[in-house]
C-alpha cells in the first residue's frame, strides 16, 4: 500500500522587499546577498497575516472543490509552527474552525524549530498506515524574523505550505527510510518574551552541514543506496546557498554522468525559495513545489529530503514521484510570487516595526490585503480572523 503526499499548495503574504535595495540601505555588496547568500527577495507580512492565516490560506487552496464525503475522511490536522500565535492552544482548532472541518478530529500543534513539519508528515505517514481510509492535513505555516539590521535579516521570510496525506498518493510515495539524529545544541532559539529569532548563525550553518553529512553517511549505509539513487536532493533553505553547501560536501560520491542532473535539479530546488526566503518549517516544502514545478521529473524518481531543525533535529527521507505528480500540486505558486507588491526599505522598517504584540487591542485593515483569510483584530489577548470573500 503506497502512502505519500497527495497534494499540496503554497501561500504567501502579498508584498516583498528587493534584496539589492535593502543591501544599498545597510551599505552591503549587493553580491554578498545575491550570490553570497543566495536570496534576492523576501516576503513581507502585512499586519493582517500571521502563521494561522497563512496556514489557512494555503490549506484553502487544497480544500476547495472537495465533496464532504473527501472532507470528513480528515482525521486530523497537524499544524507544525516555530512562530505560533499562542504558548498555549493549538494553532491547528483555529484553522479547523476556518476551514469549516468536522468536529470529530485532533487539531494539534508541533513545535521543533524549521523541523516539525517534517514530523507532522511522518506522523501522518503513520496514521494513514493503520487507518488507511483516512487523510491528514499537514500545514507548516512560520515568519521568520530576526530583526532589523540584524545578520539574520536578508534570510527572512513568510509563508505556508500545506499538504494531504493519503493512501494513493498523487504527488509521491513516503519510502519508510528515514535517518534521523537529535542533539541538545544551543545554535537558534527564540526566548518566550520575544517575537524575533536568536541565532549563532555560523555555528547554525555548521551543525547543519554536520548532520546532512552524518545522516547521509547512515542513510546510505542502512537503506543500501548511492547518490546515484536519486533524482534530486531537497534541501531545508533558510538561504539558498546552504543547500549548495550541505551537497557540496558529498560531491565527491557523485558520479560524473550524474552531475549535471543533480545541480539542475537543486538549482530548479530553490527558484522560489529565492524570492521568499525562509519560511522555517515550510521551507524543505517550498523547495519540493519549486523543484518539481520548475524542472521535469519521472513517474517513480527518487528524491532525498533534508529536514533540518536548530537545536538540533534532523532527517534524511525520499519519496517516488507519482505518474502525473504536477497535477498535484494545487494553485498557482510563481503567480502567487509574481504578483506581490514591492515595498520599500523604509516601508519594510514600518511594517516591521507595526508587527501586532497581544498585549494591546488592534483593529487591523489593509486596504492591499486580498487574501482570503486575515487576522482582522486583537482584543483582550485573543486573535479574531476573518474570511473575506
Ligand atoms: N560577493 C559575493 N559573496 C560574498 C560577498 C560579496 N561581495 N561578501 C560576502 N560574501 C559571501 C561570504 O563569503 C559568505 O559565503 P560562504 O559562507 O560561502 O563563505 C556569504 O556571502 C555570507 O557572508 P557572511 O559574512 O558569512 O555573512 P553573515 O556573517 O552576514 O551571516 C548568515 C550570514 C547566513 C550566517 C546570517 O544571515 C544568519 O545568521 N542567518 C540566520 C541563520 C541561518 O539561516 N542559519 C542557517 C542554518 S538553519
């Protein structure tokens, strides 16, 4: 029984900020950014979205046009988060109430850093394995925030990505392989009384390098498997050139009739990561959609997947493309990134700065705000959304 990815769908704020123009504001070699980094725009957060609206956007674009009978197989929403609206309740009954979704399910929320939607999958996996009539709904929803003028502040970004887990899967096939290893490791973090991310930023590239490495190393040994295997690395990106980094690292276990496929496919891996930046835990998904968008792949090829989480988790898993896997894949992802709004650095700073904190009651409007659902006010420390077709 193949169980897998059915289909999945991507949401993003409407407005981006230009890399080139925020590295001429902070003095910076636009190069650094661009080629350096990797990243050459991000998303911006208008005050209307957080991660349970984008997370509800981007399950809409899956849910619509699905009869009740497919609705009411839903057993569970999982909801993986590191920018979650609450220390305490499950971003995911927000989003079951949004979405219009039976009463009889879990609606749960997973936190571990830019891993736990990875989890949320694997979890899902194994449901659907006992239940097999059942479908799960996987949404990884994060803002990635480190500040203004910080180091980390070329490699934010926003947005959600959302998936359904069932038998038959029409995107591709779970290969019950995972790799995984965990470490008590202080390299990001964000403390309880604060909105923005806390970072060792190198010593969080070199872990990651680290664990790809070691987890490839016990990957290949336990599942019998060469790089040659596969079809495509996927790489967790908080910036574009970490996957170059990670793969460079076992370059020399590729074969030569096998280079070029490889790099062609991370380069088709990271086109819209590039203009959003990270999303944390949607951001391994992100560079799925890009990938199998932007290049063509083969019913039954073979893709590894990187998951990788600060503090520390990671994992390495591949799935099998499905026949008519683009299919699968819902909404419209580079329109969606074509059409934002640019702002200015200036605007970026405002908006920055206008984040929406709980303690205070806000009414919020935005008047270039189309998307579906928004946050619409704060009052009494509660979050009000609201649909807006
Ligand atoms: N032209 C081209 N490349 C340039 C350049 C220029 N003018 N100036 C610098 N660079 C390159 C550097 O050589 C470096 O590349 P390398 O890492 O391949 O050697 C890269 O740009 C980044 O420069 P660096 O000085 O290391 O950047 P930084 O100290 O400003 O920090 C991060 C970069 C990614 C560490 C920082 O943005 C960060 O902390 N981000 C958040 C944490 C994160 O994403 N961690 C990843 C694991 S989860």
């Amino acid at each position: 029984m193949e169980i897998g990815i059915d289909q999945i769908s991507f949401f993003t704020p409407n407005l981006y900020l230009d890399l080139t123009e925020l590295a001429e504001k902070r003095g910076v070699d636009p190069n650094k950014y661009l080629v350096g980094i990797g990243q050459e725009k991000q998303s911006i957060v208008p005050p209307t979205q957080d991660s349970v609206s984008m997370a509800a956007n981007a399950a809409s674009i899956l849910l619509e046009q699905k009869s009740t009978e497919f609705l009411n197989s839903i057993d569970e929403i999982l909801f993986a988060s590191e920018s979650g609206i609450d220390n305490s309740k499950s971003g995911a009954v927000y989003l079951q109430k949004l979405l219009n979704l039976k009463k009889n399910m879990r609606a749960i929320e997973i936190k571990q850093a830019c891993y736990g939607g990875t989890f949320a999958l694997m979890t899902a996996f194994d449901y659907v394995k006992l239940h097999p009539n059942k479908r799960i709904l996987v949404v990884a929803s994060d803002i990635a925030r480190y500040g203004l003028k910080s180091a980390g502040e070329v490699t934010q970004g926003a947005g959600a990505v959302a998936m359904l887990v069932s038998t038959q899967p029409r995107l591709a096939s779970y290969n019950w392989d995972s790799v995984f290893q965990s470490e008590d490791l202080m390299d990001f973090w964000r403390p309880l009384d604060q909105s923005e991310a806390l970072v060792f930023g190198k010593m969080s590239q070199e872990i990651y390098e680290k664990f790809f490495y070691e987890i490839w190393q016990t990957y290949s040994q336990k599942n019998l498997k060469k790089v040659s295997d596969f079809a495509a690395f996927v790489f967790h990106l908080p910036f574009t050139k970490m996957g170059k980094k990670a793969l460079d690292q076992i370059n020399d276990q590729i074969d030569e009739s096998k280079k070029d496929q490889l790099e062609k496919n991370r380069l088709a891996g990271q086109i819209y990561n590039r203009k959003v930046g990270n999303l944390y835990t949607g951001s391994l998904y992100l560079s799925l959609i890009s990938l199998l968008k932007n290049n063509i792949l083969k019913n039954n090829d073979r893709i590894a997947m990187f998951s990788y989480g600060s503090g520390t988790e990671g994992e390495l898993y591949s799935l099998s493309l499905a026949a008519d896997y683009r299919q699968a894949i819902l909404g419209d992802p580079a329109q969606m990134i074509a059409s934002r709004r640019k702002v200015s650095v200036d605007e970026y700073e405002g908006l920055f700065r206008a984040f929406p904190e709980d303690s205070e009651d806000h009414e919020l409007t935005n008047s270039y705000d189309s998307s579906h659902f928004q946050l619409k006010r704060i009052k009494d420390h509660q979050r009000i959304y609201g649909d807006n077709f």
